[in-house]
C-alpha cells in the first residue's frame, strides 16, 4: 500500500455514499476500515487529523445530520488529495517530432474547451474553434492542440471539416510535416483533406509527393491528388496521360485539373474533347487562356445557331438544349478572347430572332433576355478588361433602349471616373415623374438601378467593389445618394432582409444602403429622414432600425406606428432591437423607445409575453433613466409569473 493509499479510499467510499445516500453509512465497512487505516497519517500530520476528526464525527452523528457532515468532509478530503497529486512518468525525454507544434506555456485549462469541441461531437463546437482561432491563434500552434485540428479533417461534421482544413492552410508549411506523417493513400475523406491542405501551401512544390502518392491513391484521396496535380504546368503529360486511362469520376476530376493548365498539348486535348463531348466545355469555366475562351464562344454561337428560328425548325428551347446552354454558361463567364467578344456582338446582331424563341412548357426560360444577364455576369465576372470596352460599345449602339444599361454603369464604375459615372447615368434617374413616356423612362430608371446593385460598399475598408471583388476606378460620387432618395420610382422592389427577421425590404432601399457612405455626414442627413419616412410607410422597423443606428439616427417617433404595420411582435425580438438600440443611442433615447414599444400594445399575447412586456419595459424605463445600462434578456425573463 503507497503511503497515500488510505486517503484515496477514504475520498472513494465518500464519493460512494454522496452517490448511494448517507443511510448507508453505518453498514459501510469499507469506509470504517478506510477510516482505520488513515489514523496512523492523523497522528503525523494535523490536516489528516481534521479527515480523521471528521470521518469520527460523520460515522457517530444522527442520520438527519450526516448529508452536511458529508459534504464538508469530502470538500476537505478533495482538497487535500488535490494538493498530494503529482505528475510524472519513467523514461527520457525526447524533442517533440517536426510538425507536429510546439511546446506553448498555456495551461490545459485555456485550451480544454477547444480540444474538446475538436474531439467530441454536438452542437456549437465550429463556434467555439471559431471563436478560439479569432482570439488565441497562438493555442493552434500547441503540441495538444495541433494533431486534435488535423483529426478534425475527419471530422464527421462538414464544417467542422472545413474550418480545420482552413486553419491548417491558415498555420502555413509548419504543420506540412504532420500532414504527411501517418498519410493513408487507401484512406478517406480525412487523408483527402490532408491532400487539399498540403497542396494549398506548398502549390507545385507538393509534386514530389503527389506523384509518389498517385499509384496507391484511391476513391476521395486519388480525386484530391489528381485535382492537386492541376498546379503545376509540369504535371501536363501526365495528367494528359491520365485522361486516357481514367474512367467515370475519376476522368472528370483529371479534366478539371487540365483546365488549369495551358500550353499547346493541353489546349489540342481540349480541341479534340469539346469535339467529341462538346458538354466537356463546362470543364473550362476555370481556365482565363485565349484557347479556352475560343472554345467556350465556338461551343455557346454554335448552340445559339441551332435555337435560331428557320423554315421547317422548332423555335423552342426543350430541356435538353436548357441544360446544354446552361453547361456552356459555365465556360462562358468571365472569358474575354477575341473570338468570345465578337460572339457577343453577333448575338447582339441576332437579338430580334432570339426574342422568337420560346421555352418547352414548364421550363421558364426567355433566350434574349438570359443571354443579357449573361453578358453582366461575364463582365462582373472579368472585371476592368476587354468586356468593359464592349458592353459600352453595344450599350453606345442602343443609346436609348434599357438592354445594354446596367452593362454601361458596371462597365463604367470599373475604368471610368466618378464624377464622369453620374454625369453621365444620373439623368436616368429622374427626380420627379415625366408626363410622357413614363414607362420607357422607368425601364430606364430600372436599368440604371440594376447596374449599381452590383457594387457595394466595403464598410472596412471604405473601397467600393463590383460584385464584391473588383474595385470600381474610383469611390462612388456622393451626388447619388441624394439623386436615390429623391428618386420618382423605388424600383426595384423586391428583395431580402440584411437581419434574420423575415421582412421583405425593398430592394431599392438595400441598394441605397449597400451604396451609401455611413461615415459621411451629407449622406447620413439626407439618409436619416428617408429612411424614417420609409419606415413608417412600409413598417418594416426591425431592418430600417437597425439602419438608422448605423447612421447615428433613430427610429424615435415612428417605431410604434411601423410595428403595427405588421404582425404582433416576439418579445425576444423587442429586446434585441432595444439591446442594439443601447449601443448606438443615449439611455434617455433608448428609454423613449422602450416607452413607445409599450404604448404600442403590439406584443403578442400568447405565451405570457405580454404580461412580462408590461412588467419588464416600465422597469427598464426606471433603470435607464437611472443611468443604469440596458438589461440583460435574463433580467427581463425573471420577470415572467
């Protein structure tokens, strides 16, 4: 028996009889000799003497006071086996093996919740990595922390997957060596991750091994390692050699690997592929190389000709012919060659042919105008370049038909000045209704409109980006917010809320938003009162108020009319708004809006909610006039009966 032993059964049988009950105690002999083999440590030291002292008076003590006894006496026994514990084992030390992190002087502690939502299953694990990446970094280089991150590529969780995949490639060419130590070629989809992240950081440096890897991967791992292949142009021959004896899906993934490359081998197999397969063209919507795009122009005219209305021809699109179009759009996005720019010229040419064709019954699809959208979605997709010359070329040949507009006004944001943008596009905007030819006008309007909903407003940085990736020339001019409020039409009108409460915000207001510069106090002048307005017309509140704190406006005086414009309100849902309302406006404002909820009488009554609301807005009121800071929802909630 070690030295200690006594102490630890002692803290045992009392476990037991907090777990079994204390009616038990008296016919416990496990605990009385427990008890009798500790008394030669009481006689040592004093603190074994209070166990022993302890464990007497438990054993002797009436049963209704043996549950308290118990518990004090198994708090000082966890105490002090706490302070006996000792860590160790034999052997020599040895350095950590390359890769796998490094020592870090965090405690197990700081790291135990991320190691466990790494290693265990259930809800909110993504964000509490999430959450400890975004704040400690440094715990993900740890030698505990690192392996449980890479096992998270197995991860049964999708997202999980992923977030440990992105955070590997995030930690860079340390962690490639762990990787690589314990590769399975036969495994699954952890090793085909391993794969992904591997290739990620190191990019045509990752050959060697890949080329090593190939003969024993299989299924997921053998689709990773052909895809990576695809960086680096060395791997053509082979991966030209792999398309020959690749079958199914594993062929395709060698085809998505040859659209990265270019050279004349690859660009004479791509040739020879779209011939024999011509919906193999969607493999190249990755590939910017003029051979492709020539392809991709050669595959969507050749397609087009064939839907083009002739004697003895049908002039719909059936499905079929939807789902080859619909391949070739893959290939044809973003592609800016010679060939594709005077396909779409000639498509411009053939427009009023097109508008004869017609959709198969059940399918939707109009052919002129699609071919439109596809063209913005190209330029968006390309950014400043050759399509930008040519949208305003077309939209110059059609001055006066909305076609070609929304093309214009991205085109122009991307190469054009700012001041030259609205001097140019504003006038299509017009400040009040024409008294004729006020539906062309308001196509027009509606044109315009279309081509600024591409560009959005970095709040970050300050930059304004077309479709969120492509700087526009320069910052939009601030004449447009002041143009958009004043505007005769709020079209478009459809479109989704920023927040997660159900409303249908108009679509032009979304635009003004996602174009408005917050910081600047001529746009916040004019923005405040319009979207006051808007609020009280539309309702709407949880989203227009929400704008208004970005603006450092409030929804003062009008919040109480627009809740009513829509069903009785979640009281959970009132508390977030005045939460949020605490963070941008003084206490006494917030007070006012607590004031005008409850006046309201616009809280739903099931559920008790509006009794809570009549107990929990007064009482706020009083705190927040108090100087007090908003609420916790806890505070509200103990309120209910």
């Amino acid at each position: 028996m070690s030295g200690l032993q006594p102490l630890y059964d002692v803290k045992e049988r009392l476990e037991y009889a907090a777990i079994a009950g204390t009616g038990l105690l008296g016919e416990d002999f496990r605990l009385q000799r427990a008890a009798e083999n500790l008394k030669p440590l009481a006689a040592a030291s004093p603190v074994f003497a209070k166990i022993d002292g302890g464990l007497t008076r438990l054993l002797s003590a009436p049963p209704e006071q043996r549950p308290g006894l118990l518990l004090d006496l198994l708090a000082l026994v966890d105490a002090v086996a706490y302070t006996q514990a000792g860590t160790g084992m034999e052997g020599e030390l040895a350095p950590l093996p390359v890769g796998s992190g490094r020592y870090c002087q965090i405690s197990y502690g700081q790291i135990q919740p991320l190691l466990a939502a790494l290693t265990t299953t259930g809800g909110g694990r993504v964000e509490t990595v999430q959450s400890a990446w975004d704040n400690h970094p440094e715990f993900f280089q740890d030698y505990r922390v690192l392996p449980a991150v890479i096992g998270g590529l197995g991860d049964s969780y999708g997202e999980m997957a992923e977030l440990c995949a992105k955070l590997l490639k995030t930690l860079g060419p340390s962690v490639v060596p762990a990787l690589r130590r314990g590769f399975d070629p036969d495994g699954k989809k952890e090793m085909a991750r391993r794969v992904e992240v591997i290739a990620a950081i190191e990019g045509a440096g990752a050959t060697p091994w890949l080329r090593e890897a190939l003969p024993e991967a299989k299924k997921d791992v053998r689709a990773a390692v052909i895809t990576a292949l695809g960086a680096d142009q060395d791997n053509a021959g082979l991966l030209l050699d792999l398309s020959k004896s690749e079958r199914g899906k594993s062929r395709e993934t060698v085809l998505r690997a040859l659209a990265l490359l270019d050279g004349e081998a690859v660009a004479d197999f791509w040739r020879a592929e779209v011939e024999k397969r011509p919906e193999n063209v969607e493999f190249l919507k990755t590939s910017r190389t003029d051979w492709a795009s020539d392809l991709a122009a050669a595959s969507l005219r050749s397609l087009l000709e064939e839907a083009l209305p002739r004697e003895g021809r049908n002039t719909q699109i059936t499905r079929e012919g939807l789902n080859a179009l619909t391949e070739c759009r893959a290939a044809v996005l973003g592609k800016t060659s010679a060939a594709m720019l005077d396909c779409w010229r000639w498509i411009d040419q053939q427009l009023p042919a097109f508008r004869q064709v017609t959709s198969a019954p059940g399918l939707h699809f109009h052919l002129a105008g699609s071919l439109g959208e596809w063209l913005l979605a190209s330029l968006c997709q390309a950014g400043p370049g050759p399509l930008c010359s040519l949208c305003l070329e077309l939209w110059e040949k059609h001055p006066k038909e909305p076609r070609y507009l929304p093309h214009a006004v991205a085109a122009s944001l991307l190469t054009r000045s700012a001041a030259e943008v609205y001097d140019t596009f504003s006038p299509f905007v017009p400040t009040a209704k024409p008294l004729l030819g006020g539906e062309q006008k308001k196509e027009l309007h509606n044109a315009v409109l279309k081509g600024l909903s591409r560009v959005s407003r970095d709040e970050d940085t300050g930059a304004y980006l077309v479709d969120g990736v492509w700087p526009a020339a320069q910052p939009l001019d601030p004449r447009w917010i002041k143009r958009l409020v004043h505007a005769a039409w709020r079209t478009p009108e459809g479109g989704g809320s920023a927040y997660r409460y159900g409303e249908a915000i108009s679509g032009f207001d979304t635009i003004l938003m996602r174009l408005a510069d917050q910081r600047d106090p001529e746009t916040r002048r004019e923005l405040v009162p319009y979207l006051r307005q808007r609020m009280r017309l539309l309702g709407n509140y949880q989203t227009y108020s929400r704008w208004l704190f970005q603006l450092g406006g409030s929804p003062g005086g009008v919040l109480g009319e627009a809740m009513k414009k829509g069903k009785p309100a979640y009281l959970y849902y009132i508390w977030e708004l005045l939460n949020d309302a605490a963070k941008a406006l003084p206490g006494d404002e917030v007070a006012g809006l607590c004031r005008e909820v409850l006046d309201a009488k616009w809280i739903r009554p099931t559920g008790n909610e509006l009794f809570l609301a009549n107990q929990a807005l007064p009482w706020t009121i009083e705190q927040l006039r108090a100087g007090k800071p908003f609420p916790a929802w806890e505070d509200w909630w103990r309120m209910r009966k």
